[in-house]
C-alpha cells in the first residue's frame, strides 16, 4: 500500500463536530477498501487568500493515509459530492512525519529564513563622509517656487 498526505478544507460555517463527523465518514471509506488512516490533525479555522464558493474562511484538515489507490480515489469521489468540503489535495509520499506537521508547531520551534549565515556586511564598503547619495537630477539648479506661479 502507498502512502498519502491528504488535506481538506471545509466550510467556515459547519462546526468542529461536524468537521470531526466528515473525518469518521471518510476513514470509514477508507478502511471498507482497505486502507487505513493514520495521524488526523485539525488546523482549526484560516482565512482564505481568496475565496472559494462565496467563503473567506475553512477549516483546515490533515490525515496520513496508508491505502490503496483505489480507496484514495474513491474518498475523493465522495469528496466531490459533499458541499461541506471546499477543496481536498492528496500527495503521495515516501514515508509519513513523525510528530507535529509544519502547521501546527509554534513560530518559535520552525527554523526562520532570517537565521541563515549571510557573513558580515562590511562588502558595502566605507561611504566615508560622502554623505547621502544624491539622484541624477540633483544636479541641476533648482526653480525657486514663486517662479512658478508666474
């Protein structure tokens, strides 16, 4: 059997029971075809980048599936029915996280792109007393603002 990383997103306006009742319903589909439903984690409720079917919001959903694809592709099906559910990805995987998925470790445990060794900023060299740099067009005499008006 393969393995899977599923997500959903389900509508902002059912509530976490019912998210948990589609969770049941589609482990049970998985497990009629042979297959079986590892982590589950809840996301909780996101804002959408944009909307999708008039909703701003969604509740996000993972599971870890070890299945056949046949049973993938027959919980996707069912998924395709369902108003409930706004969207749904399955990716294949080689081997499933152990632990927290990325989503749902604090801010402080994930490596921050900022803590990469980028040296020392010296390369700009010295400005000495240069001062600020100027444009192009500093260089003309500048109008005074009563010529203006005239």
């Amino acid at each position: 059997m393969a393995l899977y990383e599923h997500v959903f997103l389900a509508r902002q306006d059912i509530s976490n029971q019912q998210v948990d009742q589609l969770v049941e319903t589609y482990r049970g589909v998985l497990e009629q075809n042979g297959g079986k439903v590892g982590k589950v984690e809840n996301w909780g409720l996101k804002t959408l980048t944009y909307r999708i079917k008039k909703n701003r919001k969604a509740y996000y959903t993972l599971m870890n599936i070890d299945a056949p694809s046949a049973a993938v592709e027959e919980m996707e099906r069912q998924m395709r029915f369902n108003e409930d559910i706004l969207r749904y990805m399955t990716v294949r995987v080689e081997e499933h996280e152990e632990g927290q998925s990325a989503m749902m470790q604090k801010r402080d445990d994930r490596p921050r792109r900022g803590d990469r060794d980028r040296g020392e900023r010296s390369d700009r060299g010295d400005r000495g007393d240069r001062g600020p740099r100027r444009d192009r067009d500093d260089d003309r005499p500048r109008r005074s603002r009563d010529s203006d008006s005239e």
